[in-house]
C-alpha cells in the first residue's frame, strides 16, 4: 500500500479532557470538563484550534459560535481502559488496554513492609513523607530536613505513582536514579506494590527556598507486549519520541529522544522537526505541564494561560508542516482545575487530525470509542495490522 503520509505529528496534551464520557460517575467525576471550565475563567484564546473545529466537538465558553468550515477532522474520545492515568491512556493509543488499574495508595500511604524494601535499598536513608501529597508542598515542608539528616522524601500523588525526591547536589542525581530503578524493581516484585510509575524527582535551592528540575525522570511499567511503536521500527519508520513519551514507554520502540522541558520547549522540538525535509518519520509528543503545573496544582488561569501558548506554537507547527503530513492531537485523560481534590478526572478526550492536502467536506467523525483510533491512523498510513483498543477512521480523512 502507498503511504499517504511521510511524517505523523501525534500530540497529546496531557490531561485536556472535554467532559462526560458517560463514564464519570463510575469513576466519582461526574460534571469534570476540564476545557469549558478553565474557559470560563474567560481567559482562553484559541484561534488556531477554533479554526481547526474544537468548537464543534464540545462547549468552549465565550467561544461558542459554530464554524461548520473548520479545517480539521474532529471527534470525541471514550477511552476503554479501566483507569484515568497518563500510562493508561497512552498504552491505549499504541494498542494495549488496561482492564485492571494499577495500585494507588492515597489513602494511607505505601504499607510497611514496602518502605522497609525501599530503605534498604536506598542506601540506608530513612524515608520521610510516606502520603498523598502536592510534590512542591511536601517539598517545601520537608527538603530541609532531608538536606540536614541525610533523609530521602518518598509520596504519592492521585495517580498509580511513588515518588522519590532528592537534592542534586546533596543527594545527586546517581543516586537518586539509582533510587528509582530499585524501587522500580521492588515494587514489581508484587502486585500489590506494583504502581504504574516510579518517578525521580530532583530539585535544587536551600534554605526553604526549592525548585524541581526538568532532570525528572519516570520508571513506568514495561509494556506488556509489543505496541505500534515497535511495528513501526520493524517496518523502518524513525519513531521520535518528545517529552515524557521515553519515560512511559520505558524506551521500547523508540529510535530518537528528546527528553522533558516545558510544553513550549516540546512544540519547538516539533516545530523544529516539521521544518526539515525528512520522511518516514513518527513524531509523538507529550505536554505534560497541563497536568502537572495546572491541572493537579487546581490553578484554573494558568491552565487557560497554557493553552493559549499551545494555540500560538501549533500555528507554526502547521505553518512549518509539508502538504504530506499529519497532525493529530487528542489527551490521555482529564485534569479539571475547577474540580475539588488534585486527581485527574474521567472524560471524554478530544480528537483533532489534520493535513494541509485535506480537500474532504464531512470532517465530524462524532464519537469514538478508544483511544487506539489515533494508533489506526498510524497503523493504517505506514500499512501495520490494526490494534483493538480503538476504531478504524482512516479512509474518512480524505
């Protein structure tokens, strides 16, 4: 089969999610939408994705006039997987579904035993912390008495994690990701340990005065099997992978890294690469500072304010795109700002796919059931076999 397309551009703005996916209550996040309530903070300026067709796929508020000539194929996402999680969600779109979520421990923090394993192995240092905590708060409450005892900060968040902080200078990143892959090693020694991710968390300052680096990184689960990423490398398909995408695939299937830095650093790594005259290429990107800046820390405005920097960045990453490239965007689960608690929220996921050779009418694809839709675009451009945790739209993308 001829490709299509040389280069697919995936982004996936981690955690934007557009409201009920008829499965909210299930999950305690009945009325969460995360866009239409960080639009009514009546910040957003979105002219570049209104021109693509959000508008027509959910409420924007302030932004509700329709625009039946958008330029986009736009459609609403129902995740299958059993979980709201950024692994979750991203396993689906490359073609695994969870079925049963990782473990999380909000409520009482990791069990004995657990922090016992993970003392030993961190060199003898005792654990501090050990809750459900904001990694700033928990920081600024405990980073001194880390530095001056000679103590590491172990919490978890509203998410299958266990994360590890540590000084760069006084800890050093060595060990501290010495830290993780032990811990990583424990804690998929038992199921009922196993968390979705073990994340290094490093900061520097003093004196009270702590700020987290963009040295994280994140010791996810291996995949349980192949995923589209490892077909596309079988077939000799550079797979490019931006921002946290390394991390939650724990590398497999991945050709070329650019590690995590800010959302706009990542859209000018992809704008970077959409200026050059290449082909063959899969470019996945994850924005992760919706998530982790906005979405967990409830900061409604700044979340507004990051999508309106987002709209500017992906009006030159089209602008720089050839006539035979494809841009899809969707999210991996919700994060509302306005909702109570800092956990994500279950919710239906936007889907945007675009190329600038579009000449079809009929661009809404309505709703969509699981996120391995996007993965079927993929699969069907580069000419794979199709994975089941989504839909088959590709001959509609005319």
């Amino acid at each position: 089969m001829k490709k299509k397309f040389k280069r697919i551009f995936m982004i996936v703005t981690d955690s934007l999610g557009i409201g009920d996916d008829g499965r909210q209550e299930e999950f305690s996040d009945s009325g969460a939408d995360t866009l239409f309530h960080v639009s009514q903070s009546g910040l957003l300026e979105i002219p570049t994705w209104k021109k693509l067709g959000i508008t027509e796929i959910t409420k924007v508020f302030n932004h509700n006039q329709k625009n039946k000539d958008h330029i986009a194929y736009m459609g609403r996402i129902i995740e299958k997987s059993n979980a709201k999680d950024t692994l979750a969600g991203h396993w689906e779109m490359m073609g695994i579904e969870t079925q049963v979520p990782n473990p999380q421990f909000i409520e009482n923090g990791f069990p004995a035993e657990l922090i016992e394993k993970l003392e030993k192995a961190f060199d003898g240092r005792k654990i501090i912390g050990n809750r459900n905590a904001s990694g700033t708060v928990i920081l600024s409450e405990l980073g001194d008495q880390e530095i001056k005892n000679g103590h590491i900060i172990v919490y978890t968040s509203p998410d299958s994690t266990l994360q590890i902080c540590g000084h760069e200078k006084y800890t050093g990143l060595d060990n501290l990701y010495r830290y993780a892959k032990a811990a990583r090693e424990i804690c998929s020694s038992r199921p009922e340990w196993n968390v979705a991710r073990i994340i290094a968390r490093p900061y520097v300052g003093e004196n009270g005065e702590f700020t987290r680096t963009f040295n994280r990184h994140d010791y996810a689960n291996k995949p349980p099997k192949d995923t589209i990423l490892n077909k596309l490398q079988e077939k000799g398909i550079k797979t490019i992978a931006v921002g946290k995408i390394n991390d939650i695939f724990v590398g497999q299937g991945i050709d070329k890294v650019f590690p995590p830095a800010s959302d706009n650093e990542n859209m000018d790594v992809a704008i970077e690469l959409a200026s050059q005259k290449t082909e063959n290429e899969f470019i996945f990107v994850n924005l992760v500072e919706f998530d982790s800046h906005y979405g967990h820390r409830r900061n409604l405005e700044g979340y507004a304010h990051n999508i309106n920097s987002f709209d500017i960045k992906l009006a030159k990453l089209i602008n720089a795109m050839n006539e035979d490239d494809l841009l899809i965007m969707t999210s991996d689960h919700g994060n509302d700002p306005s909702f109570p608690g800092s956990n994500h929220t279950r919710e239906a996921l936007p889907l945007t796919i675009y190329s600038k050779s579009f000449t079809g009418k009929n661009r809404n694809l309505g709703i969509l059931k699981g996120l391995g839709t996007t993965g079927n675009i993929i699969a069907r451009n580069f000419d794979l076999d199709l994975i089941d945790t989504g839909e088959d739209i590709f001959d509609k993308l005319i």
